[in-house]
C-alpha cells in the first residue's frame, strides 16, 4: 500500500498536469499508484481521501463536491481535486 507522502505527491503531481480549472477524480489517483484493477486501486481510495483533506487543510489543493468548495472535515458522496485559485 502506498504511504501518505507517496499519495500526496501523486494527487499534487497529476493536478499539476491538468490544464488551469480542470479537475481530476481521487479515482484517477488511486489508479496512477494501484493499476487498473480494483484490488490495486480501490483500497487506496479511503488514505487518499485522508491526505486529500491534508492537503485541503494546508491550503495545496481544494476538494470540491457539485462544483463547490466542501467543508473538509463533513463532506460525503463524490467529489473532485482542484488546484487552489492563484491570485
């Protein structure tokens, strides 16, 4: 299993790809560390929500649900990681 660190590089590394305003799903993540299959890739969803909501608390990334920014301590369902707006 991936460690935090390998996680937050990942997410932070693909959303660097992406082209301004794009988003990416924590899917995408997990199947750049675990594969295709589901039994590499899904049980990385759970740490990779964790370290996305690091992230978020850090101010490095902004999780998004519906289009809108989430609280990142209660947020449910499917959401998306964006790069914080730069000034």
């Amino acid at each position: 299993m991936a460690d935090q660190a390998t996680l937050e590089t990942t997410i932070l590394d693909l959303l660097a790809r992406q082209e301004p305003g794009r988003t990416l799903a924590p899917m995408d993540v997990a199947r750049a560390i675990g594969g295709d299959h589901p039994d590499g890739w899904s049980p990385l969803m759970q740490p990779l929500r964790r370290a996305a909501v690091k992230l978020m608390k850090e101010g490095r990334l902004v999780i998004t649900r519906k289009g809108r920014p989430v609280d990142p301590d209660d947020f449910r369902g499917v959401y998306r990681l964006s790069l914080p707006d730069t000034p």
